[in-house]
C-alpha cells in the first residue's frame, strides 16, 4: 500500500510502502529491516517531513489492548499513557470519562499525539508550554529494533521529546493530567493596531488561551478569549477598543461558524473550548497551506510592524493569520526552547508557488527578531539557517547519530533543513 497524500494535499508522500504493525514486536521487526523509514502521524503536516521510502503508521490498530493504541489514565499520579498513533480527540474522551484534563490543546482535535509532539505543536497562552511539554515520559522503537524508555529528569530526554521523528518511532507517550476544568470562550471583534501595540502583554494574558486573528487590515480583527471558570471565567464588556461578538464566528471571516466550538461566554469542558474546531466537524477541505513562525516575545510588536510592512504582498493570498503566545521550555528542538514566544500563523490560500515567493520575503523581514519557523509547517530556511537558532542543534544531531546509528530516520527534509555538512 503506498501512502498517498498529506492532509493539505500539497505533498505526496514518496514512499513505496505503508506498514501497519499489529503488535509491538512487527513493529521493531519493520523498523529493524527498513533501510530508510518514518512514522506517519496524522498527516497534518504541510511538507515531507514525514516521508521516507518506507512509512509506517502505529493508527492501524484501534482496541485497547494493543500496546500501540491503548490509553492509560493513572488519576493518581496525574499521567496519562497514551499509544504512538492515538490523536487528542481520541485522547480527550478517555480523559474526560475520568475527569481529567490536558493543559492545552492545538487549534484541531483531529491531530495525532505523537506527531503534535514531535514537531513542538502548540496552543495559546502566556503561561501555557507548548504540548511536548506535557511529556513526562516516553518510548520508541529505535532502528536497531530496541525499545528506548526515559523519563523527565533522565540524561538526553530534552532532546528526545521534539525529536521531529529522526530518532525512532514513539511507541507511547506518557503526559501529565490534571483535574478537568471548565473554558469559557468569547470573540472580540474590532481591536485597533494602536491598542494592540500599547498593550500586546496585556491582551495576549488576558485570558488562559488568547488568539488574535487578523488578515493586516485597517484594524487587527478579533481577538479570541478562552478562560477557565475555575480562574473566573471571560469578564464582561469590551476589551480595550474591540467590542464582543454577538453570534459565534469562525476564525476566517465570513465562514459558517458551525466547525467551531461554541463561543459567546457559554461554558464548557476544556477539550470543547480550547480547540478552535470541534472534533466531530472537519474544519475545511484541506484547501489551505499554513506556515509559522516563533520569536521572543519581546519583539512581538516591532515583529508586527515588519509583517504589517509586508500586508500588500500577504494579503492577496492570506485566509487568515494566528497570532498566539507559548511560554518557554527546556526541550532542545522546541521552537519555545528557552524563549517566551510570540508566533505568527498564517494560514494561505492554495497557491504553493506563490506562497513560497512570498515566504521569501516573510522570512527575510523575520530573520532579526531570530523566528523560529514551526516545524511542521511551510517554510524555507535551510540547515544552516536553522542551526544558529537552537543552542542544542549540534546536541541534538549527536543524539540522532547515537539512537539512529544507521541512519534510517534520515530523510531529504532533514537534509535540507537541519542536517548542516
Ligand atoms: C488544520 C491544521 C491545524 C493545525 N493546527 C495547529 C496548531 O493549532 N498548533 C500547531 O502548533 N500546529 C498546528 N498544526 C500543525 C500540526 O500540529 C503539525 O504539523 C503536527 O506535526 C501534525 O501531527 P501529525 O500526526 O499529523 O504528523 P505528521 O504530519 O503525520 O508527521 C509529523 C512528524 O511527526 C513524526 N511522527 C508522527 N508520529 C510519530 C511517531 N509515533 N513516532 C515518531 N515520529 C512520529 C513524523 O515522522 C513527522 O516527522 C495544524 C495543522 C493542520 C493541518
């Protein structure tokens, strides 16, 4: 079976063959005897980054019982273990039959966990890490057949945790839980530039989640508030100069808002407000291209101003623009590594050349605040581009080396964006 296309249909994946093991011990004897291999996640990725000439994909088997799929909530020591091809809505049920809760969740529940992961995903939130950071434990298969296993503390495990998948495939992951807790969700609409440049740290921390969506027009757009009941939930009035929206909206304006979780202050569970998307509803067609970048968050505003520069070249090809925030972390591939971000989606029309074109001039305009582009997106930058970015880089070349000694995690996106000769 070959593996088709990537969710965005932008990439069709090379590889020649699609494995799907049934057991953990198919599992090691593929990867073992694969020459050059790679873990297909969720597909959501909008390059190849997941490809090789062999795929394997850890979603075939869906009962519990397998330990590829299986999901373990241990309430008491606040864990949950989850299998390498389980995605957040899937894990979001079992969490919520135990009353239990991520700390936070990307834009769409459809993700896989082990993908998400490995490529440093986020949600929003000054105080939020991205969602690697919720690992506490992890295990993989390397290409030797071996099970790997280290836990948080353990010497390497930083740089295992957003390991891009060169360094093995993640068997199950194990996260931190914590008592599930209530969202309330509301849309700003109208906020001017001004305000957003006098107070980009209070609007962006005045919530638990807060996202700013904007396509560079004469004002921001709307601001997003996601709060948690137990913090008081969503206060009432405007918010600097936007006012509240009156009917639910959707993130691309003048799209039908039904795909989206529920907003206007109406309370509910984490997993039906922190995503912008409801789990049973697909967001789009996939008719979309998406790239992002992270730097310091103290640059957001100067890092504004150079994008806005840029809007008559952005905006004819734009569908909308995610701004959020990610605190920073100790995980060496993070694109938070060490840095309390601000990161700047954007979500383009199906244009690829055109896209690209102006990727060029979006990451010469970003190149001095350091943006970190988010990994499993579009992007240009090469490995020795990349390399400076991340003080752990040549750490974490070491580490593929020394857990994939022949090499078999190794593919042309490596190559070309963090393999330095
Ligand atoms: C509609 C949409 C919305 C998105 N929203 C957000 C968002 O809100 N925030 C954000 O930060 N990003 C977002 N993304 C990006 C997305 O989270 C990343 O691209 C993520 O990597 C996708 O996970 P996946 O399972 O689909 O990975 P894939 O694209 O299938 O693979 C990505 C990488 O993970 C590796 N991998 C997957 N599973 C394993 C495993 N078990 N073991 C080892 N390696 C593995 C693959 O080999 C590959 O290197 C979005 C993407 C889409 C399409």
């Amino acid at each position: 079976m070959t593996a088709g296309r990537n969710w965005a249909g932008n990439h069709t994946y090379r590889a020649q063959r699609l494995h799907r093991p049934t057991s953990l011990e198919h599992l090691q004897e593929i990867v073992a005897t694969a020459p050059r291999i790679r873990v297909l996640g969720s597909r959501h990725s909008f390059t190849g980054i997941a490809d090789s000439a062999e795929m394997v994909s850890l979603e075939a088997v869906q009962t519990p019982a397998t330990p590829l799929a299986g999901m373990d909530v241990d309430l008491a020591a606040r864990t949950v273990s989850v299998g390498g091809g389980v995605t957040y809505g899937e894990l979001a049920e079992v969490l919520r039959a135990a009353g239990a809760a991520l700390h936070n969740l990307a834009s769409l529940p459809h993700i896989s966990v082990a993908g998400a992961v490995a490529t440093a995903t986020h949600g929003s939130g000054v105080t939020n890490g991205n969602l690697a950071t919720a690992v506490a434990a992890m295990e993989m298969v390397t290409s030797s057949g071996d099970i790997v296993r280290a836990s948080r503390g353990d010497a390497d495990f930083d740089g295992m945790v957003v390991g891009l998948g060169a360094l093995g495939a993640v068997t199950r992951l194990t996260l931190d839980i914590e008592p599930a807790f209530g969202v309330e969700q509301r849309v700003f609409e109208g906020l001017a530039w001004k305000s957003l440049y006098e107070h980009f740290d209070e609007i962006t921390a005045c919530g638990y989640s807060v996202s700013l969506f904007t396509t560079w027009g004469e004002d921001v757009g709307s601001v997003w508030v996601k709060t948690r009941t137990d913090q008081g939930g969503v206060a009432d009035g405007d918010l600097f100069d936007a006012v509240p929206a009156v009917v639910d909206r959707h993130p691309v304006v003048g799209l039908d808002p039904t795909s989206c979780t529920p907003q206007l202050g109406r309370p509910g569970l984490w997993s039906d407000r922190l995503p912008h998307f409801r789990m049973g509803f697909t967001p789009s067609a996939g008719d979309e291209l998406q790239s992002e970048y992270l730097l310091p968050h103290t640059s957001a505003v100067a890092a504004l101003q150079a994008v806005r520069s840029l809007s008559p070249r952005i905006r004819p090809l734009l569908l909308t623009c995610e701004i959020r925030t990610v605190a920073a972390d100790r995980l060496w591939m993070s694109t938070a590594y060490e840095q309390a971000s601000v990161a700047l989606h954007f979500t383009w029309k199906p244009t690829p050349t055109a896209v690209a074109d102006v990727l060029v001039e979006l990451e010469r305009a970003l190149s001095p605040f350091g943006a970190r582009p988010h990994w499993g997106k579009m992007f240009l930058a090469d490995a020795a581009a990349i390399a400076p970015l991340y003080a752990r880089h040549a750490d974490f070349l070491r580490l593929t080396e020394r857990l994939d000694e022949r090499g078999a995690f190794r593919n042309a996106w490596l190559e070309d964006h963090l393999l330095t000769s």
